[in-house]
C-alpha cells in the first residue's frame, strides 16, 4: 500500500519525497520505468496537440457546439458527442433563453444594489480572484433569485444529466454517482463591465491539489498511472473520485464536479478577456507523472502545493500550454462547460468590449462527496451565508429579498438535500 495522509501532511516537503519515492517504487514494480510510463502519456497528449494545431490551420472549430434543442430533443450529433469526448469542453448554444439571461442579468444588479452591496463591498476575500483587479468583477454573491432559478432550472438539470452520462459512472462493480440529480454546487457570479481592463486569470486546474497523490481515494483513482497499466487511464471514469477527502484551503472544492461551467448573461466576443482551456482530458496524466521525472527536485511536485490552485505553465507542461484554446463567441443565455481536470485560464483584456458577465455553474452529481457538503451548503442557503467552500463574506445574510426555501423546486430539493433521492 502507498503512504497516504488523509489530512494535510504537517511536514510537506519529507510528505512529498516520500510519495514521490513510493509511487516510483510502485511504477518500478510493474516492471516498467517512470520514463517509459510518462512517454506513453506523452505520446498521447502530443498526439491531441496535434490534432488541435491541426483544427486551427485549417479553420475549424476546436470547441464543440451543440444546441440545446438537441440536448432536448435526444438528438445531438455522434460527431459532436466524440468530439466533446476527445476534447472535453463543450458550448451549449441557447441554453437559455437570450432574453431571459439578459432579464437574470438586470434582476441581479438590482439585488445588489437594492442591498447597498456596493457601499458595503470590502474587496476580494480571496488571493485567486484578488488577482484580476476586482472593483468587483467577481461578486461573492450566491443566493440571488436569478442564481438558484438557473440551478435549479429543468434546462439545466438536462444539460447537466447529458454532460454526466459523458462519464462512466458505473465502473469496478460499484455506481459512483446519479448522473440525474445535481447537487446544485452554489458558486458566485462574474460582471465584467465595457471598458473593463483585467489581469484575467494564469492556467490552472481546480480537482485537488497534493491531495491528489497523498489521499487513498485518488491513489486509487488515478491508480492505472502507477501501477504499469497506464494504457488503461480513462479521464471520463469516476472510480474512486466520489468519497475522497480534498485538502482544506481558500481555492478547494469540496465536491466532485463532472464538469466545471457557466452561463453568459451578456454576449461576449472570442477575444474579449475570455476563458481558454487545454482541450485535453488525458492531460492529467501528465500533470500526475511529470513531478516522478528526474529533472524535479525531490520535494517539488512541479509546484504543486497546498492552499493555492494547481499551477500549470511552460517550465514543466509546455507540450500541454501550446493547445491553449479560446471558446467562440457567444451570446447571453448560451453555457461553457469544461471536465474538470482540464487546465484553464482567463485571458487578459483592456478596455473590453461589452459586458462580460456569468453565472458559475458546473454539473455536480449526487455521491457520497457531494451529499457530505449539500448539509452545510443547505445551511448557507437558509441563513444567507457565504458557502463554507468560499471565503466567510456573508453578504446576504440580512438582505431580505434573497431566494426562500419556499420558492424551491423539486430539483431544488433533491439538490438541496430536502427530499430523499
């Protein structure tokens, strides 16, 4: 069995040796060089990247598109679905109604500003989204009436159970989670106004930090990386992801998110400080072997550390930070959605072009993680809390016009845990 620290190891460079030399171990066992195993990997995303560069040079487009009628409907395209996989983002065009996100949009800056938010913002309560020069653009807001009627909307419970049913959510005997039921993940909202200069955000990931090599759940998750069989690593299965522990910190997630997303409430255009990713799901394998490679000291994990978001950049992943990719342009009410090991950044802008505002809202389906969390999250709801994932901001807790538990649906519910399943 590999060392494994459940909490937050209290000495972590002796931690990180001593992972990094057991899972070399593991590796050695199998009869195979970390070496060898890594140049599999590398193989692999070279191979993606290339098909990307190619897309580019030719015109075409890198991000799937598909409609939400065919979402609806059952009938999205085979080609955009093994593009999806391939690629592991998608845009969903008219998710919403344009007018409705546009009507959400203004219902929100009339929430804030009737409760004097402005007057009584205290800046960033985080280091991360301090980053990009919020006045605010981030707004740590989460219980308006637009926000909780877009989680728990039928539209968005589709979409969530089409991206969810991309994953094996079935696999070693075992169900990990509901594809059909979302624990309706509260997160905050973007406005970016016209003229808006921003620092935007550096690539990054969000599953986990050191947890990821330090904890059982995601040695076993990422178990066929170590263990010889990496041929066998599957990005899209579940296993072992859906009861792990993560580490504490102002960046983590306390639930597992299929996908990471959100929802345009204003039209944004492709270079307008936008989000770009890394369309690569195998890429994981990489960022999970890279630190094992002899040119990584011995206590670095390629700068992975604890209380910080996963880094991602040219000194060790420049074959994975050539395929950074924009999304197209798009309108208010279309969504963004992107698996959730995928490096992503937000681009810089000066003097943007219009609005650009969303609503964070991933796909997080009901497992035993994500149960664990909607207790507390049920709590914040009710007293108008910050959610314990975020920094204790607690806004809304006296302002009265926030959404009430009265107004819940039955999604609503079953994600708020108010229901059985």
């Amino acid at each position: 069995m590999l060392p494994h620290w459940e909490e937050t190891p209290a000495d972590l460079p002796a931690a990180i040796r001593e992972i990094k030399a057991a899972l070399r171990e593991r590796i050695a066992a199998s009869g195979r060089s970390v070496d060898e195993v890594f140049a599999v990997v590398e193989r692999r995303v070279r191979a993606a990247a290339d098909d990307i560069a190619a897309a580019k040079a030719d015109g075409q487009p890198v991000w799937p598109v598909v409609s939400y009628a065919d979402i609806a409907a059952g009938t999205v395209p085979q080609s955009q679905i093994d593009l999806l996989k391939r690629r592991g983002c998608l845009v969903v065009r008219g998710h919403f109604e344009r007018e409705q996100a546009l009507r959400w949009d203004r219902d929100i800056v009339d929430y804030v500003e009737g409760n004097h938010f402005f007057e009584n913002y205290r800046g960033p309560g985080d280091d991360f989204f301090g980053s990009v020069g919020s006045k605010p653009e981030i707004y740590p807001i989460y219980w308006s009436s637009a926000q909780m009627e877009a989680r728990q909307s039928v539209r968005m419970a589709n979409v969530q159970s089409f991206l969810n049913s991309r994953w094996k959510h079935r696999s070693e005997g075992r169900t990990w989670f509901d594809p059909d039921r979302d624990s309706l993940y509260p997160d905050r909202i973007r406005r970016r106004p016209a003229g808006a200069d921003s620092a935007g955000l550096g690539t990054h990931l969000d599953p986990g930090t050191l947890d990821l090599w330090m904890t059982a759940a995601y040695q076993k998750a990422f178990r066929h990386l170590f263990d010889g069989s990496v041929e066998q690593y599957d990005p899209w299965d579940a296993a072992y992801r859906t009861a792990g522990p993560q580490y504490p910190g102002s960046t983590m997630c306390s639930v597992f998110r299929t996908f990471q997303g959100w929802t345009a409430l204003s039209d944004m255009d492709h270079d307008q400080g936008v989000l770009h990713t890394v369309p690569i799901p195998e890429a994981m394998a990489y960022l999970m072997l890279r630190p094992l490679l002899d040119d990584v000291p011995d206590d670095d994990m390629c700068g992975v550390t604890v209380n910080q978001v996963f880094p991602a950049g040219n000194k060790w992943h420049p074959d994975l930070i050539a395929a950074l990719t924009g999304i197209p342009d798009v309108k208010a009410g279309d969504s963004v959605w992107w698996h959730c090991d995928m490096i992503h950044s937000v681009a810089p802008v000066q003097d943007q072009k219009g609005w650009g505002n969303v609503m964070y809202i991933p796909a997080a389906p009901w497992c035993p993680r994500n149960e664990a969390y909607a207790t507390s999250v049920r709590e914040a709801f009710e007293s108008g809390a910050s959610p314990s994932d975020f920094p204790a901001e607690h806004y809304e807790k006296d302002w009265p016009d926030r959404f009430p538990p009265a107004r819940l649906n039955e999604i609503g519910r079953r994600g708020l845990n108010y229901t059985s399943a």
